[in-house]
C-alpha cells in the first residue's frame, strides 16, 4: 500500500512538473513574439553649426535587418541626397531604416565634391580619437551608426557609365555611373561566414535592370578589388564602404546613378535601386517613393526654394527630434 502511495505521489509531482515547464515555454514563446512599436526619431548631431547632420531612424513593429543609407558626402552629387531625402518619411513595418541624406553639408553648400578639408570620402581609414581635419567628428558620426547597421548604402552620382570592358570614352572601366560597387566579392568572417557581395550585388542590379527600360541606363556590378595590389582603385580603401566591409564586417555597397541625366532621372535609378535593397534584406516598408521621373520633376518644383539645396521632406506630425553633439 506504501509503495501505491509513493507512485500516486510521484505521478503527481510529474504532472504538476510537466504543467509548470508547458506554461512556462508558452509564456516566453508570447513575449518573443510580442510585437515592438514602431518608432521614429530624428537626431540633429553638430547643430548650430555649418557641419549639421540629421539622422532619422524609423523602426517598424516587427523586428529585421537594419540598412543605414548615407548621401551627400560628395557635395556635387545632388541625385544622391535628393534620393535620400525621400527615404527619410516612409512607413516602415519591418526592420529599421537609419537615413542620412546630407552628410557633408558644407560640400553640398558648395556644391564641391570637398567639404571643409579635402574628401570627406577619404578619411575613413583614420583612427577615430584622431581629430586632424574638420570633418572627423562628421566620420566618426558615420561610423558609429555603420556599427549599427547590417547593411550599409552610400549614394553617389557619377560621370558617364561603368563598363568592365572599354567601348566609348564615356562607357568605360574608370567611368563610375549607373553601377553597384563592392570593395570584394567574397568577404571571409572571422567565424568561418562569408559575405557574397558579388551574388548580391548582382542580385540588385538585375531587380533594379528590370524595372528600367532603357538598356544603356541598366546598372553593372563594379568590383574594385580594393584590398588588391592589382586593384586600380587603391584609394579606396580609404572610403566609406571599405571600412564598413573590412572593419566592421558589413555588406555595404555604392550605389552610383550617373550624371549623364536628368536630376530626376538619376534620382528614379537609385530609387529603383534602394527599393530593390529594401525587398531584397526582408524590410517591410509602406509608401516607398516613386521612381518616375515625372513625379519626382512634380516633387522638385513643389519643394524647390534654391538651386539644388531643396527637397527637405515635410515630415508629419508629431515627430520626435533630439538634436545632440
């Protein structure tokens, strides 16, 4: 009779034991998959001074991937934080986008590729407790929200067209227009992991081709092999991208309308290009921007008040702004 009693008991605290652990996994399965909110902020870092940078950050209720796209750090590549711009107002359902539209904004007063001192685009190889030039802090800032990021785009507009093969004196090997450039193909992680720029490279190139009639504006695939001794790009390792790939291990591409164009033009091909990103990393997004040329013409006179320095998103109400640094 002891011995019933005992497993009657045992049986019991197993059951109570099996109940308790069940609750508990349904308990934990609920608050992983409990949604976030969805958020939006903009930080104004150096404000009330001529190196003012503003940052949006827009997360969406689920989490994903973030991709950080910066423009403007060439100040005469107007197509590249006019394109921006538009990003910096959208709905984004999930994943997080960080947006800087106007990194170097004295270049883009200017209208200058250069800034303040020499290529912004030329700096980031630098230390970063290193304050030699004006726009350091401006690179630190980059490459602190690079930390942050999974994927990295920086927006340019180039002369001419890309080609891996000469055929004009426009459409050429050193010609950097409509072309989605990797600093390597594959790049090995220190955990074994690979990076496949190239196939994702390609990958965008061909989503963002097939939504542009006009084969001579289809974007190509530039692999500068920066880290090569053949490469003929070697400067590049002092770029952007080259330090979000080999410093911080990110997919990180340049994105290149070209200049051969009209401005709304060159801001449709790196729509189409972003778009084709977004969808390609898993974001969800609402209200992504139109690549039509003519809407974008309409968009331009609509917010038009000097030269190119226009466009500034009338971002609804109520937005919160933290202006720091």
């Amino acid at each position: 009779m002891a011995n019933h009693r005992r497993i009657f008991i045992l049986v019991c605290i197993t059951i109570v034991c099996l109940f308790i652990a069940i609750n508990s996994l349904t308990i934990k399965q609920n608050v992983s998959t409990k949604p976030q909110k969805s958020s939006f902020q903009l930080q104004k870092f150096f404000g009330g001074t001529n190196q003012e940078v503003s940052v949006y950050f827009i997360s969406g209720e689920e989490k994903g991937p973030t991709l950080l796209i910066i423009a403007g750090i060439h100040g005469d590549e107007s197509g590249g934080y006019l394109t921006a711009e538009r990003y910096a107002d959208i709905k984004v359902k999930k994943g997080t986008l960080i947006v800087v539209p106007r990194l170097n904004l004295p270049a883009i007063v200017k209208g200058k590729r250069q800034g303040l001192d020499g290529d912004m685009n030329r700096l980031f190889h630098l230390p970063e407790d290193t304050h030699s030039t004006p726009d350091t802090k401006v690179v630190n800032l980059a490459k602190s929200l690079i930390k942050r990021a999974d994927y990295v785009l920086n927006l340019h507009q180039g002369e001419g067209f890309y080609s891996p093969k000469w055929i004009s004196h426009k459409r050429n090997p050193s010609r950097w227009g409509q072309c989605n450039v990797i600093d390597a193909p594959i790049f090995d992680l220190p955990n074994g992991d690979k990076l496949e720029l190239a196939s994702f490279a390609k990958k965008i190139a061909s989503s963002s081709n097939s939504k542009i009639k006009d084969k001579k504006y289809h974007f190509q695939v530039n692999n500068t092999n920066t880290a090569s001794n053949k490469s003929i790009h070697k400067e590049q390792r002092r770029s952007l991208t080259y330090y979000a790939l080999y410093q911080q291990h990110k997919t990180s591409l340049a994105l290149e309308s070209t200049k051969n164009c009209t401005v709304p033009q060159a801001v449709g091909f790196l729509t189409i290009a972003i778009n084709s990103v977004i969808d390609a990393v898993g974001i969800q997004a609402e209200n992504l921007p139109s690549a039509d040329p003519v809407t974008i013409k309409k968009e331009f006179s609509d917010k038009k008040t000097q030269n190119v320095i226009f466009f500034r998103p009338s971002l609804p109400s109520p937005r919160r702004i933290i202006k720091t640094m």
